[in-house]
C-alpha cells in the first residue's frame, strides 16, 4: 500500500486492545479520535435517513465531547449532514440551574452545538434544572418514559469523571438505576469549580439519566483524553466491575468502543 492511501485510512491510526469483552482504540490526538466518533454518527444518521427512520442520540457535555459536536457541525455546514432525523436525549444538568445560566448544561449544548444544526427544537431533550423539588421525581420518571418512547438511545457519547461518574453516577450508583437527581462528589464539584466563581457556587446536586438507562444503549462511545483521565479509565475499562467506578459497569454492557489519548499525551 502507498504511504498516502495508508495515512488516509483512519482506522489504521489507532491501537486496538481488547480488555476482556471492551474494545478500546488509542489515538494519539483527541481530534483524531473525534473526528473518527464523528463520522460514525454521521454515517449511522445517514443510514437511517436512507431507511426513513429517526434516530436517537444520547449526549454529554464537558470538554471531552466538544470536538465531536464541532466536527459534526462541520460536517453538517461543509458536507450537508441533516439532523432533521435525529432526537436527542442529554444525561444531565446540575440542580437548581436556570437554562441562561453561564454553567448551565442547556446553554452549553446550544452553543457548541444545537444552534448550528437543523435539529428540530422538539427533539431536544435536556434535563431541566428549574423544575421545582416536588415534581423532580415525576419529571424524572416522565424523563426516561420519552427515552423508551424514542425507541431507546441508538449512540450513547459519554465522558468519564475523575470519580470515574458517566453522566451525574458518582460512586455508588447502582447498575440499573434510573434518571434521578443526585449529590455531586467532592471531587465532581472541586473540579467543576472552573466554570463557576468559586467551589462554594457548584451546585449540590444534578438531574441524571441513570447507570441503567445511559447503558440501555445499543452503541456507547466512552472517551477519555489526557493524562488526568489515565488513571480512572484503566480502572473502569481493566478493573472490577464496581459500584465505586460507575464507569467500570460499562463491562456488562456491548459497548461499540472506548477511546483514549495516550496517557502521556495532555491536553
Ligand atoms: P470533562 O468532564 O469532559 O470536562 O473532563 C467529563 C465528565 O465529568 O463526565
């Protein structure tokens, strides 16, 4: 094989290794890694485009996604990539958190990326962080009754902690639990203390799909970048399935693939 047509064949760019039932892929670059997220959603929208069928993507917010929502904006600008056909479901939102808050989940899905698609405004669903305390335990239950309506989540984006959290799940979550509101870990709420004037301004707590729901999903992209991740991902992907690493019950279920950057590489 030439050089050229080599070096344009993604999937010869990543190591594959093979953790009991988990494949992970290591990329040298997050933007490698992606990008290569990126296209299979957009091949799997397209796939569903041809058979007249919606799709259903579950998303997450942070650092770690953002260059997948920007490549598939992208692709959506450069290459006419419709989101007509897909219906969105986020995992979380810290409580109590209005939607024009700077922190707010809501607004941070908008401007990375649901205000540069041609998604329709009815299929987004973002856990609402201003439903009173009464009802949260309804609008949870309502919550994931519309997830089962949209025919379950077909891709899964999902981050990871440093408490090794997917989604709000901190330790001690339980493997079927549902969408529910949660305490944030110390350590959840240290690091989140970036976004925010100080630590004391984190929210306590957050709306969260649950373990059980975010691995109902039938594909789940579980990506980890940089060196401060290294730890938390090889406990999830190569340790005890436990309560203590919500991430690690990621085992039971038939994950599509997990990537990560070099441990050494940061970001
Ligand atoms: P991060 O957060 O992408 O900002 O590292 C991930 C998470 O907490 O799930």
């Amino acid at each position: 094989m030439k050089i050229k047509e080599k070096e344009s064949i993604g999937y010869l760019k990543y190591e594959l290794k093979t953790f009991e039932k988990l494949p992970v892929k290591i990329w040298n670059e997050p933007l490698e890694a992606s990008r290569h997220v990126a296209k299979s959603i957009a091949l799997a929208i397209h796939q569903k485009q041809q058979d007249g069928e919606q799709i259903v993507l579950g998303l997450a917010t942070g650092s770690t996604p953002i260059k997948v929502y920007e490549e598939l904006v992208w692709l959506h600008k450069e290459e006419g990539l419709s989101f007509q056909n897909v219906v969105t479901f986020n995992l979380d939102e810290y409580y109590p958190m209005s939607k024009e808050a700077r922190q707010s989940y809501w607004r941070f899905m908008h401007e990375y990326f649901f205000d540069h698609i041609d998604i329709l405004p009815e299929n987004i669903h973002i856990p609402d962080g201003t439903v009173p305390m009464e009802a949260v335990t309804a609008y949870c239950e309502r919550y994931e009754k519309l997830i089962d309506l949209a025919g379950g989540i077909d891709i899964q984006i999902l981050g990871i902690g440093r408490t090794g959290h997917i989604g709000f799940n901190e330790p001690g979550a339980w493997e079927t639990s549902p969408t529910r509101m949660v305490r944030l870990d110390h350590l959840t709420r240290h690091d989140a203390a970036k976004d925010f004037q100080s630590e004391d301004d984190v929210p306590y707590r957050a709306i969260t799909m649950g373990v059980g729901s975010i691995f109902k999903a039938r594909t789940v992209y579980l990506l980890a970048f940089g060196q401060h991740k290294a730890h938390i991902i090889q406990q999830a992907i190569e340790g005890e399935i436990t309560h203590s690493v919500p991430a690690s019950f990621c085992k039971n279920t038939l994950i599509q693939g997990s990537y990560w950057t070099k441990p050494q590489q940061k970001n």
